[in-house]
C-alpha cells in the first residue's frame, strides 16, 4: 500500500479521536466550565450536526478543487477547531470549536475514499479505502481510551493538543505525500 493512505489514515485516525473522546471527558469539561454533565454533552450533539451539515456543504463546495488541496483544507479546518478547543475559555467557545473541527469530518471521508482509491490499482481500491476508514476504527478501540485517559491525567485541554498535533502530522503526511 503507498504510505499516503497512512497519511489519510492518520487523518481519519485524529477525526475520530475528536469525534468520540469528548464522552470521557464530560466532567472535567463540565466541572471546568461550572456547567451540568447534561449541557456539557451536547458538545457531542453540536459536533454530530456540524458533522451532518459539513458532509453535505463542504463536499458539494470542494468537488471542483483538487482532492490533494481540498483534503489539506479539512485538516486545516480540523486542526483550527481542535485549537480553539483546546483554548477555549467559555463553553461557547469550546462548543464552536467542536463545530469547527467537525465540519471537515464528512468531507475528509468522503474526498479521503476517492483518493485512497484512486492510489492503488483497481483490485486494491477496497483496500486502500479499508485502510483509511481504519484509522476511524483504532480512534474508536484505542485513541479514545488513551486520550480519555491522557485528558483525565493532564487536563481534559491536553487530549486536544495531542489531538491538534496528529492532525498537523496528518497534513504534512497529505501536502508531502
């Protein structure tokens, strides 16, 4: 497999992680904001429709541009959200962080899929595509129980800089790859 799907699968590996840590932090978040664990959860409500409308908005605004670029967009869009989270300094803050974050997630997959299977010959493109969606999956078994355990250790802030920084990795991995 060419090493640029593990660019992608970072990508979607760091998506994910973002997605889903939120749940094991609620009450740090929740405490750290002096807001009920119920307000503090619906940042994952406010990520998931951010999630449903960047699907549909972003992609239909990206299909004229180059994959390659379009995909570095996201991430940048992904990184910004996951700073300004890990920033945030009101609740409203941290929740237009998560929307921003999770504006790029339909997108990336999306765009992420054609590109992964563009990358490979065509009795390798469900491959190539299973091993970016993996990302996704090792965010869901392993990233969010580490990075619960990191923000939960070091601040729930922590997890999004860990999170921010494999982004960052992720799209040098797309530019250069």
């Amino acid at each position: 497999m060419p090493i640029a799907l593990f660019a992608l699968a970072l990508g979607g590996f760091g998506i994910g992680l973002t997605e889903f840590v939120i749940m094991g932090l609620l009450p740090e978040v929740a405490a750290d904001f002096a807001v009920s664990e119920a307000v503090a959860g619906a940042l994952i409500s406010g990520y998931a429709l951010a999630v449903a409308v960047g699907a549909i908005g972003l992609t239909v605004a990206l299909t004229r541009l180059d994959r390659k670029k379009a995909l570095v967009g996201l991430m940048i869009v992904f990184i910004a959200g996951n700073v300004l989270s890990a920033l945030a300094t009101s609740y409203e803050v941290m929740m237009l962080g998560r929307i921003v974050a999770a504006l790029s997630h339909g997108a990336f997959f999306g765009i992420g899929a054609v590109v992964a299977a563009n990358l490979v010959p065509a009795n390798r493109k469900a491959a190539a595509i299973s091993l970016m969606f993996a990302g996704l999956t090792v965010a869901n078994v392993l990233g969010v129980p580490i990075g619960t355990f990191i923000g939960q250790a070091t601040g729930w802030r922590s997890t999004f800089w860990v999170i921010a920084s494999i982004g960052v990795v992720a799209l040098v991995g797309m530019a250069v790859l």
